[in-house]
C-alpha cells in the first residue's frame, strides 16, 4: 500500500483539472504505481458543505502513502487552500510536489503563463488591430493574477503600445468582478476599449453576458477573451476565443518530479508545458459547435431518470435493501466509459445511523471519521477496517489503479465516504458520478431520518401504552406483547395460565384518607407483581385496581397458584396493604394453546375473569374489624414468640369459633396460624442458640416443645441440627442455609 501515491484535488471533473489528473494518473500508471485521489468537489459558501467536503480528507493516511501531489489552482476559496497547506507541513513526511505558480514549501511545477497569456494579447494585436486592451485578471496576491498581467504588458510593450496601469484590473476569478467591469463600461466609468483579455473563462463568459443585457454587442463593439480553455467557453453564445495550456502534460510534469523526488532522484528539467489558441467568435472568428457533452448530458438524465435511484432508495426497509439499491444502481454513473474496469463501495462511519434519541451529546456525527470504518455490503453488513489503512483490505490489489475518495453527507450530516477503483484507467472521473454520491448521501439521511421517525413514533406509541404511575403496560394497548407470550407458548407446546388480581376498596381508602394513600398501594402492588413474575410472564394494568398477568411454562397450575400465594402473601404483609380497607383478591384459568383461537379469545376470557372479580360478594364491616385484630394478632405471634399460643386462644382473642378463625386467617395470610406460630417459635430458638448459652433442653421447653419434638421439627425446616447452628456450620461443615426463611 505504501507504493500509491495520494492526490489532493478539487473539482477533478473540471475542464482544466480533468486533463492535470489524466496526466498524474497516466504517468503513474506507467511507473507502476497506484493513486489515491483525495477529492473536494463543491466550494459554496456555506457552512455546512465546506466542513463536510473538507471531511474526505480525515481519510488520508500519509504514513501509507509514499508521496502526495497537490493541485491548490484546481480549489477555489483561499481558506480551503491554507488549511491543507498546514495539513502537509503538519502531517505529511513523504515527499509533497505541488502544481502552482505561488511561492509554496515544497517543488513546484506550473506553465508559462507569462508567454501563453502574451500569445492571446498579440493575437488581438495582430490579427484584429487591436490598439486599447484592458486586461481583467484575478486577485493581485495571486501569483497567476501577476504573471498574466505581465504577459499583458509585454504583449503590448512589444508591439509598441502603452501599457498603462489603470487599464488593469483586478478582479476575483469568478463572477463579481466581470459584472462589476460590465457596468462601469457601460455607464461610462471606464472607457470602452478595443477588447477586454480576461484572466480566466469564467470572467469573459460572465463579463460577455452582462454586456450584452446592456446592449453592448461582442464582437462587433468589444473584443472578450479568456484562458483556460473550459468546455463553458467553447459552448457560449459566443464562443469565446481562449488560450487552453497543456494541463495534461502539467499533471505527467508533476508526477515525473514526484516520483523521482521518492526514488531518490534528481527530477529532469525540461521545456515547461505548452499551449494551444483556441479561436471563437468573440473576436470574430467562427467554428462549428460541438453539442458532444450536451448530449452525453441529456443521456445521463435519462439514465438518471430510468433508474430513479433518489425514489428506489428512499423506499427501502432496511439497509440490506438500500444498499441493494445502491449497488445496483452504480454502474450507471460510476463506469459510464468503463464498466469493466469499476469497482465501489461504501464506507461508512460505525455510527453513521445513530439515532437523534441516543444518550450522545451530539445527535449524529457532524465531522470526522470514526478510527473504525465499515466496508457496507449488498446484505447490509459491514466488515470493518481501520481508517489509518484508508480502504477495505481486498481493496489493496497490486495492479496500478487509482482510488477516488468522495465524501458522503447531507447537510450538515457526515456519514462516510465512498471508493470508486478503476484499473489501469486514468480518465476515469467525472461529475455525473459526483451527482451519484450525493443522491447517496440523501438516501442515508433519508434512511436514518425515517429510522428516528419510527423509533420516536414506536416511543410514543410505548408511552401511551404505559401507566403513568406504575409504569405497566395497559392491556388494552399492548395487543402485539401479549401475542408474542401466545406465540412463544403456541412454539413450545406450554399452556398459559392467566391471573387477574383486583385491589378492592381503593374507593374507601382515598375517601378515608386521600389519594396519595390509593396510589402508594397501586405503586406498591406493582412493585410486587413485577418482583413476582419471571421470564415468560407478562404484567398489565386493565384499569385502576386491577391487574392482568400472562404466563406460560412447565407445570401451569402449580405455577399460576403458587404466584397468586405469593402475590397475595406479601400484599397482606406489606406496609402498603390497609387491611382494615384494602384487600386483594384474585382468580386462576388455565388455556390450552393447541385450541386457541389467538389474542381475543384470551382478551374473552381475562374480561370474564374479572368481571367474575367483581360481582363477588364484598365483606361485610364485621370482616373488616376481624381483618384489622387479625393483622395485630398476627404481629404479636411474632413479636412475643415466648407466649403459649394455640389456636384455641388465638380464636377466643377474636371471639370467633375455631374453624371461623382457621378460614379468615388463611384468606388473609394465604397461611396457616399453625405455620405461623411455628414459625415464630423456631425463629426465637434460633435467636436463643445465637445468642444464649441455654441448653438445648431448656431452648426447647422456653419454645413450648419436649426435646425430641423439637429436635426432630428444627432439623426438618432448617435442615441441620441446634447444636451445628449453633456452631454456625452444617454436620458436614458447609455453612447452614436455613430450609424456610424466617417472617419479615
């Protein structure tokens, strides 16, 4: 890779920078080596498009080239010259030649302009009796402003003829100062001369066309000229007579002494490039008009038409389909002359479809490359590559090839850059390729702007389809998550177990207390829920106070109720549960999936279920003072597990018979008082073994147990015996885990 040599160039589809790049690439062809060429195709005066075209040059990787060629004349703003300027004394340690006339740190190759521009003013002399010639040049800093300005004076020095000062002016290269010239022409602040030799063909087009809206006609009342010998001044109306210099034996001068400067050698010097008069009718000759690149223009607008790459890749899902599009679009624009010889691709930032949503503090990339570049291909993956190596690696081929780099954007949106390889070809680029890569910077921008569309459409839909309060999704709006836990059930051949648990009461508290109270137990049963449920089961809230959950598994019915024991358990537990207002109650079914119809017939069912919730009996104001001494009766069996607690005395504290007492105990806790009892009492042993020097007789007549009772029941729910807790181990010496938890 070190062996190609990097070009930095703008507009390379240009007339006259066209012909320099043929030359370069030619000459390095014929040397053995390979180019890559750096372009910097579009200088408007905005922002957005000077930081994003000058983005192609984050690219270059000067450690893995061996030379670089620089062509400023084919740039237009002086601020993009300066900073590649520094970019080169900064980074670049390979030899650097440049095409320019101005004083620059490295060797330098240009034209006579002097003499070429001379040859145009002694035309006029000779052929036209020219006597007064102004001459329209550009910027006076300008080296090639100063050097056709004395081919100017020499012309006319030469045939005798004074070669005042005020008869120059100096201009900007393009179009103000033409128009600006026009005027004072025409409204007499200057005088008319015999003919105006304009230092480019962009001033004598622009200077011939305001002069003829103020009626002044060319040639027939003032002589225009131009330099260059753009394809513009050959199909104006009139032509313009130009002086076109060799730029394509410019462009081999310049790789010669590069390559010789990288071998080691000393470049041959020889006659500086030619030129050729290229006679118009603006100075009153005539010549057949070529329609050649019309024509190949209007057959690219159709081509541009028929393949309609702007609508294809605007309607692709992903970005499987639209690099597909892309793809298959190139070969249109990217090979016109030679589409066997063509290869291209896409690079792309790693982040190059960040959404706007992301946590990053810019919403997408604006400038730069990422250090880790992606080669996109056809299917929408991407291989990576490191962007100090500057192209995929099966990019790396040994045969002589030159490698445009073009930078992709929108705006003010960087996404990468594209490659465009053609083999042993050296006049291969051209603008219809450059109006190709933007249609592909569109499609991106397009791309990811319906991707942050659909992501904030898909968020919105997300957050409709959320309770404010508790954060569950309503059932009501949350159809395609509860087809997915069908679908995953109907896959593996599980049934799914549907609960419905509804708060009654909430009413009574908020008009017993306020609202802030009903919404700590909404929130605070949500919380058990969610902490409740594993992987394949879903939650939802129906409606206030009542809740939907979805599961499916392996042993559905012991699964589903020992849920519901769990849920129910730690709602009469909790510190949310107001059990003198507030209960839960709740209900279990079972669906066969192999017969199920889809999501209504569960909706059916889970409607009915609640429904069903409903119309049960509530309890009367006497249940709900036994649910209130209940929860006091339960803290104190807990709270002093040293008391001779039985049943019977249990009942007798509530004034209720026995059996009374075992049913509303259980549909409070979800256990029994017997369990609880005991598992207070065991709780107290084990703080006893811990934290006393008892004896295990005495530990076991303080719990209310013989000895051998309590023997036999500690090992049964611990697991281990009193005297190895104590000790804090296991018989075997593993640390005691305790069988049954003790209560909170």
């Amino acid at each position: 890779m070190n062996g190609r040599i990097g070009i930095i160039i703008g507009r390379p589809y240009y007339t006259i920078n066209r012909p320099q790049l043929k030359g370069i690439l030619r000459e390095c062809f014929r040397s053995g080596r390979s180019a890559c060429v750096f372009t910097l195709n579009e200088e408007f005066y905005d922002a957005h498009v000077f930081r994003q075209e000058w983005n192609v040059l984050h690219a270059v990787s000067f450690e893995e080239l061996s030379g670089v060629i620089y062509l400023p004349y084919s740039i237009a703003k002086d601020e993009t010259k300066s900073r590649i300027t520094e970019l080169l004394k900064s980074r670049c340690k390979c030899p650097v030649t440049v095409v320019t006339a101005d004083r620059v740190p490295w060797p330098s190759v240009w034209f006579d302009e002097k003499s070429q521009f001379a040859s145009v003013v002694t035309h006029l002399i000779e052929s036209h009796g020219c006597r007064d010639i102004l001459c329209l040049t550009g910027p006076p800093q300008m080296q090639t402003s100063r050097s056709r300005v004395q081919g100017w004076q020499e012309a006319l020095t030469a045939a005798g003829l004074p070669a005042p000062p005020e008869r120059v002016v100096y201009g900007d290269f393009w179009e103000d100062s033409p128009r600006e010239l026009a005027r004072e022409l025409t409204d007499g602040t200057r005088t008319m001369p015999d003919a105006v030799v304009c230092g480019n063909d962009r001033m004598a087009v622009t200077l011939c066309d305001s002069l003829a809206e103020a009626g002044v006609r060319v040639p027939e009342d003032v002589i225009v000229t131009g330099f260059d010998g753009i394809e513009e001044a050959e199909l104006h109306n009139p032509a313009i007579t130009t002086c076109m210099p060799d730029w394509e034996l410019l462009g081999e001068t310049a790789a010669k002494k590069l390559i010789a400067l990288i071998e080691g050698r000393v470049p041959e010097s020889g006659a500086p490039p030619g030129h050729r008069l290229i006679f118009g009718e603006s100075c009153g000759h005539s010549r057949p008009r070529t329609i050649r690149e019309a024509l190949r223009f209007n057959t690219l607008e159709a081509r541009y038409m028929d393949t309609a790459i702007n609508t294809l890749s605007l309607s692709d899902e992903n970005a499987a389909g639209l690099m597909n599009s892309i793809y298959n679009t190139t070969y249109f624009y990217a090979s016109t002359n030679y589409p066997d010889k063509a290869e291209f691709a896409v690079c792309l930032c790693t982040d190059w479809n960040r959404t706007s949503f992301s946590n990053e503090s810019e919403l997408y990339r604006t400038e730069g490359c990422t250090e880790t570049m992606l080669h996109m291909l056809r299917d929408g993956t991407g291989t990576s590559f490191p962007l100090r190596r500057m192209m995929p690696e099966e990019w790396e081929n040994q045969a002589p090839s030159a490698v445009f780099f073009v930078p992709l954007y929108f705006r003010d949106r960087c996404f990468g850059y594209t490659l465009l390889r053609f083999d042993g070809v050296a006049d291969s680029y051209d603008i219809y390729y450059l109006k190709f890569c933007r249609e592909v910077g569109s499609a991106l921008a397009f791309f990811c702007l319906r991707n942050d569309y659909r992501s904030f459409a898909y968020r919105n839909y997300i957050r409709d389809c959320r309770d404010d309060l508790t954060g569950l999704y309503f059932f009501r709006r949350s159809r395609q998550i509860c087809e997915r836990t069908i679908d995953s059930a109907r896959l593996y051949g599980e049934t799914l177990y549907l609960l419905v648990l509804h708060i009654r009461g909430l009413r009574q508290l908020e008009d017993a207390m306020n609202r802030l109270e009903k919404d700590k137990v909404l929130l605070g049963t949500s919380d058990i829920l969610v902490g409740s449920c594993r992987g394949q089961e879903q939650v939802f809230i129906a409606e206030e106070g009542t809740f939907f959950i979805i599961g499916s598994g392996i042993q559905p019915r012991e699964r589903a109720e020992n849920l519901r024991e769990q849920i129910t358990g730690q709602f009469r537990t909790s510190s949310i549960g107001h059990q003198d207002i507030v209960w839960l109650s709740s209900a279990v079914r079972l669906i066969d999936t192999a017969g199920l119809s889809g999501f209504s017939e569960v909706e059916e069912v889970l409607r009915q279920m609640r429904e069903d919730l409903k119309q049960e009996q509530q309890p009367s104001m006497q249940e709900k003072k036994h649910r209130l001494r209940l929860s006091q009766l339960r803290e104190d069996i807990y709270t002093h597990p040293e008391h001779d607690w039985t049943v019977a005395k249990c009942a007798l504290e509530l004034s209720v018979s026995q059996s009374y007492f075992l049913k509303l105990y259980r549909g409070c806790f979800g256990t029994s008082c017997s369990q609880d009892i005991q598992r207070s009492k065991l709780a107290y042993a084990k703080k006893l073994l811990l934290q006393t020097d008892m004896i295990l007789q005495d530990i076991a007549y303080e719990c209310g147990y013989d000895y051998s009772h309590f023997m036999r029941l500690f090992r049964q729910e611990t697991g281990t015996t009193p005297t190895a807790y104590r000790k804090g181990a296991a018989p075997d010496g593993s640390p005691v885990k305790d069988k049954e938890q003790t209560h909170d």
